[in-house]
C-alpha cells in the first residue's frame, strides 16, 4: 500500500536521511582516521529506528540499542552535532568521548545507550519496564537487539522475566540476517525468530522493517498492549545492512550480488517510490534529502570544531 | 539492647531500608514468599507487598533487572543467593552496572545493592563454597563490603544501600545463625568504608575480613598466653579500602599479616601488603599473607579443615612472624 504523501511520510523520509548521511560521514571520519576504533553502521536499517522511535512517547519511554545505535540515538532525538563529537572523542560528546561508537548514551532523549555486550541491554530493558510498575511513569521499555542476540542466555531470562511478570517491553529484533559475519540461519534450526514469542506466552509480530509506517504501526500497537498493561511483545523485522558489520569488514561471507540486490529495497529506495507514487514530486523529495544533508554536514562542522575530550577528567566519576 | 544473630540483623536493615524508602525494591530467588534458602528476608514479603519479590533463576535478569531500576531512580537490593552464582551473570556487574556512571559522566547511575553470601561450610560443594570478594574489589565502579558481626551485617547492608552506586554485600552463611550480638537499629545510617580495630596490640598487625575475623580473634587469644600482643583490624571494606588504618596499625607494630578465606594468588590479602609497603613503612619482618592455598575447594568437612586456614594454622604462622627462630 502506498504512502500517501503526508507530512509523517516526509518527516519519516527527512528521518531515514538524517541517519544514511550521518553514516556516510561517519564512514569518511573513519576511513581518513579523524575518528579511531570499531564502527558499526546502520546503513540499510534506518527504517526500524525511525518508524520504532516515532511510535515511543520518549518524554517517558526508555530505549536500550546495540552498538550499530547511532541510527537509534539520532531517532530518538539525540543531537548530531554530539554524536559526531562522541565519535570523535570531544568534549562535547554525548558521553564526553567516554562511550565512542559503541556505548553512547544520551537519557535526556530517552535514548538509554548502546550496549556492546550483545544482548546484555535486554534485562537492563526489564529492569527499566520494571521500575515503571513502581514509579507511575507508565514507561515503556524497548530493546533492539540483532538477530544474533536470539542466542544469548541474557535475552532468554530477560523474555522469561518480562513475560511472567507482564512487564512494558518491546523486544525488536533487527533481523539483517547475519549475526555479526555468520548467517543467523546457520546457527538457528529454525530462523523464524518471532516464532519464539509463543514459547515465552507474548505476542510477537513480523514486520518489513525496510517499511518505515509498518514498522511504526507495529511498534505502535506493542507499545498500546504495553502501556495498558498487557505484557511485552517480540516484534521481529526483517531488514539488511548494505554495508560490513563494521568499517572494514570486507564481507566475504556474503554472497557476491546479495547487497546489490538489497540496494532495491532498502528503506530510503522505497519510501520514495511510495511517495512518488502518491504524487510527491522530485522537487520536493530532493529537498528532504537536501535539508539532511545540510544539517549533517552542520553537525560535522561543529562537532570537529569542538575540543578534545580533557584528560584532567579521565578519573571522574568513577564513583559518586 | 537486645542479641539478634547475623542473619536477623541483616533482616533488620532491609526492613529499616523498606520502611524508610518507598523506592527500594528487594527482589532474588525465593526471597519473598519462602523468605530466603537461609530465612534472612523471612516476613518482608508480608510487609512490604509488591516490593518484595520472587525472580526466576536467572541471575543476569536479577541483577540486569537491578541496573535497569537503578538508573531509572529506584534502589534495588537483589539477592543472589550464593556468590559462585555471580559469574552466571557477571556481565551485569562488570560490563553493565560498574560502567554505567563513568561512561555516563554521572548523567546515569545505577545504586542498587548485591547482597550475597559465601564461604565453605561442612559438606558445602566447590560451586558453592568460594571466597571471591578479590574478584569484585578488581572492579572500579564497584564498592565492596564484608560484615563479620551482627552490628555490621546491619551498618554495612543500611551504607550500602544508601550508597550511590553499585555495592557488593557479601554476608557469611557461616555466620548467618551462629552469630548472635547486640545491635543498635536506631543510629545514623552511616557512609561507606572504614575499617574497625577489634583488639589492640602492638606486637603485630593483622588485617582481615569475614567470618575470618573470629578465626583471627582466636588466634590473638592463643598468641597472648605466649605473650604476643595481636592487634585485629576488620577491614569490613575492601572497596573503599580503609589503607590508612592499616598503615597507622602497622607504623606501631613493624610487622603485617593479612588473613583471608579467598585462594592466595590475586587474593586482597596481596593487595593489602602492596599498599602498606608502598607508602614505605618501615617492617621489622617481611610480610605475611595467610589464605586458603591455590585449590578448589572440596566438601568432606576434614578435607575443608586441611585447605582453609584454622585458629591453629593462623596462631602458628603469626607467631613465626614474632619468633621465627623458636617455631622455624
């Protein structure tokens, strides 16, 4: 079903495109070496953090990502000039050069951080959704975790947990159908993952998530059975990475054309088909992508202007 | 004031902590409705209602369920019910709770409270009967703490619970009902660290933790009808590690022992010894650390006697320390 051409089909677009550029920055910074370490990007996925995040109310909903979050902290509000400086390691990061790529945080926009341990955010999540039945907040939790995580013993207690005790999380599973460099279907016997909902007794859901309204309207609908006190749901979508796990993974454990083939229906390609269909024109979709492009590259400006993280501080707060 | 054992004491403290703050949770395997394997959170659950729940055995959603509270502003206490367990689910404490601050710049926290248990006892297999305190205290972020009396089973777990970041409890089943002692429930709640000089001496110094401290006591005893004056520092801290107490004791007597239940190699006892030796105290005799050998630990009572340092093993050590010619 098309889109129609609506200011939240637009706003979904402007989001999908803040995300693609700020990971072609990233991508620059890295390989010219202005940012060191790992990098693990989201190029392909945008659609499950902008659709997942515009279905939160994240003045009280808490949100737990991986280390491919930077998509995930931009959705969630985070500002992008602080997230290049994070990556960058300045002052001014988000964690002031403390968390890098793979562990920011930034609550103030709910975005409750990264988690480099794979699957360890899940109980945290829990932990989350549990204080909201004690503190009136009405808070939902949401972890997004790989399809890798299916396997970690952490997300099995933390689905048990919330499940017994009907606890507000939405469990996402980013399924990009490679659990870091190996193929999840070889290391599952059954690799419909949302499968295992019914064995913890929650409702899971499947989505498109190259499909950024599904995945809100999804999202949307394990929140409501959430926040009225219904108990967590496992909603599983389904999407691709276009690029390595990480900068520099050269992905020999990929078939040759199998990105080539994806480049057809990733997020950005097919909300613009939709919108075009609907009857937005060139013009109009140019100038999404322009105004992201422009803030982006702001944001960069900033971040790079910005000062190193300071040594003098490197033993503070350690401790209260 | 009335005697109340060890575990009754520590009873007493979550209660007090439940009662005075509507935000503590308290929550672990079988600790509400059974009200705990060794009956130490006993009729909290009937106090406290919803606060006071039962877990799943599952200690990485205990305590991961403990970090997410904590850093959305309530105060969980989690049990985990004996410290060996703790490395199903280290990740929680090492990798997730001990950063959550220092990563944050302190715009996240997460104080919650690990209470836990440990220790050989007759029978008690080697899964469930390790001293690992030496395996939390390498971990900055991180606090630490080891009551050996029912005053401090009470002070400590109320410091700890009032305490901004995550602590480490560790309470001695060995003493959980063994130990019986005054214990006053109306002072202050108290900050965190700070060790305790349970005996005066001057002979010789020596700094322990746990229910190892009535194991040194002992021994202190034994040494003064051989004329040796022991001085006994509980640490009761090992993170905040009280180093200057130590090193005063120490300034006085010339000589250091440390005595622990924890296996020798990386155990705190060398941590202890480094610190007094840093700082250049002058010793009249090389230090000593008294610890269970580099073994597992086995379950036949006789065989848990023959591995974990006794009243006659530490006495005889420490009085070589004194007279080396007379006991070589």
């Amino acid at each position: 079903m098309p889109h129609p051409p609506t200011q939240t089909a637009l706003a979904d677009l402007a989001g999908l495109w803040r995300i693609r550029v700020f990971e072609e920055t990233v991508t620059r910074l890295r390989v010219e070496e202005r940012i060191a370490g790992s990098v693990h990007l989201c190029i392909g996925q945008e659609a499950v953090p902008v659709g997942a995040c515009a279905a939160l109310d994240l003045t009280r909903d808490a949100v737990f990502a991986t280390y491919r979050g930077h998509g995930w902290a931009l959705a969630c509000g985070a500002d992008p000039a602080a997230l290049f400086a994070e990556l960058l390691g300045r002052e001014t990061g988000t964690n002031g050069g403390r968390a890098g790529s793979a562990y920011l945080s930034d609550p103030g926009h709910g975005f409750y951080g990264e988690n480099s341990i794979v699957g360890a955010h899940a109980p945290i999540a829990v932990g989350a959704a549990l204080a909201a039945r004690y503190d009136g907040s009405g808070r939902v939790a949401l972890a997004v975790f790989g399809d890798g995580a299916m396997n970690q013993g952490a997300v099995h207690e933390a689905m048990n947990m919330a499940s017994a005790f009907d606890l507000p999380v939405v469990f996402l599973v980013e399924n990009n159908r490679y659990s870091e460099l190996t193929p999840i279907a070889a290391m599952v016997r059954d690799d419909d993952l949302v499968s295992r909902a019914a064995a913890y007794g929650m409702p899971g859901s499947w989505v498109n998530g190259n499909d950024v309204g599904a995945v809100r309207r999804v999202v949307a609908e394990a929140v409501d059975a959430c926040r009225s006190g219904r108990g967590p749901v496992l909603v599983e979508a389904h999407t691709q990475r276009l690029v390595g796990h990480y900068i520099g993974d050269a992905q020999t454990y990929r078939p040759r054309d199998e990105v080539e083939a994806a480049r057809a229906t990733e997020p950005i390609v097919v909300l613009t088909s939709a919108l075009r269909a609907a009857g937005a024109g060139d013009a109009e979709l140019s100038a999404v992508e322009a105004r992201a492009r422009a803030e982006i590259a702001a944001a960069a400006v900033t971040a790079l202007a910005a000062p190193p993280a300071d040594p003098a501080t490197v033993k503070e707060h350690v401790h209260g | 004031m009335a005697e109340i054992t060890y575990a009754q004491a520590v009873n007493a403290a979550l209660r007090r902590a439940l009662s005075e703050d509507p935000g503590t949770l308290l929550f672990g395997e079988d600790v509400a409705l059974p009200g705990g394997v060794h009956g130490v959170t006993r009729r909290l659950r009937r106090e406290f209602g919803e606060r006071v729940f039962d877990t799943p055995i599952s200690e990485s959603a205990i305590l991961g369920g403990a970090v997410g509270a904590a850093m959305m502003g309530l105060r969980p206490i989690v049990e985990i019910m004996w410290a060996d367990f703790a490395f199903v689910a280290f990740d929680q404490l090492i990798n997730q709770a001990a950063n959550v601050r220092y990563v944050s710049r302190g715009r996240l926290t997460a104080p919650m409270t690990v209470r836990t248990q440990q220790g050989a006892t007759p029978g008690s297999c080697a899964q469930h009967s390790q001293s690992v305190e030496a395996l939390f205290a390498h971990v900055p972020g991180l606090r630490v703490c080891l009551p050996a009396t029912p005053q401090d089973a009470y002070d400590l777990l109320l410091a700890a619970i009032g305490c901004d970041d995550p602590v480490v409890v560790i309470e001695s089943r060995e003493l959980y009902h063994s130990l019986k002692g005054p214990v006053d429930q109306d002072g202050p709640r108290a900050p965190i660290g700070g060790a305790r000089v349970h005996r005066a001496g001057s002979d010789l110094s020596v700094v322990t933790w746990g229910p190892m401290l009535h194991t040194v006591l002992e021994a202190a005893r034994v040494l003064e009808s051989s004329g040796v004056s022991v001085e006994v520092i509980d640490a009761r801290w090992i993170d905040p590690f009280d180093t200057d107490t130590v090193v005063d004791s120490v300034s006085r007597t010339g000589r250091l022992a440390v005595v622990h239940a924890a296996n020798l190699t990386g155990g705190f006892g060398a941590e202890v010894v480094a610190r007094v030796v840093e700082r250049g105290v002058s010793l009249s005799a090389p230090p000593l650390r008294i610890a269970t050998e580099d073994l597992r630990i086995p379950a036949a009572p006789a065989l848990q006697r023959a591995a974990i340092p006794g009243r006659d093993t530490v006495a005889g050590r420490l009085l070589s320390m004194v007279a080396p010619a007379t006991t070589a």
